[in-house]
C-alpha cells in the first residue's frame, strides 16, 4: 500500500497536541482591519482549539498524526 499523503494546507494551518487537541488560528484578521473594533481584533489574537464537530475532517487531513 502507498502511503497518506498529509494536505499540505492543513499542515500549515494545524498544529497536533500532545493531549490531542489540534490548535488553530483565528480567521478575519489578515486584512481590512480598520473597520474593525479594537476588541474584535484583540480578540481575534492568539490561538484556539478546533472544536469537538469538526476533528473528523481535521483528522482526515492528517493521517499519521495520531488524532
């Protein structure tokens, strides 16, 4: 059998855990800042977990990573 291939796009946008959990960026955030809040963009910092629904696909995207 060949090997999985992982998507290159995921992993440049996940990071795996040791729990686990998979970590995550925030969206809206890149561009077109000034017509959003300060606290929307300070809230927008730092990272997030993907939720609990959507590690199917997250999985999917990264066979061999033990999710």
């Amino acid at each position: 059998m060949p090997k999985m291939k992982t998507k290159s796009a995921a992993k440049k946008r996940f990071r795996v855990r040791p729990g686990g959990t998979v970590k995550r960026g925030h969206a809206f955030k890149r561009h077109i800042l000034t017509k959003k809040t300060t606290k929307n963009k300070r809230h927008l910092r730092g990272i997030a977990a993907v939720h609990e629904t959507n590690m199917g696909h997250v999985a999917q995207m990264l066979p061999g990573y033990g999710i």
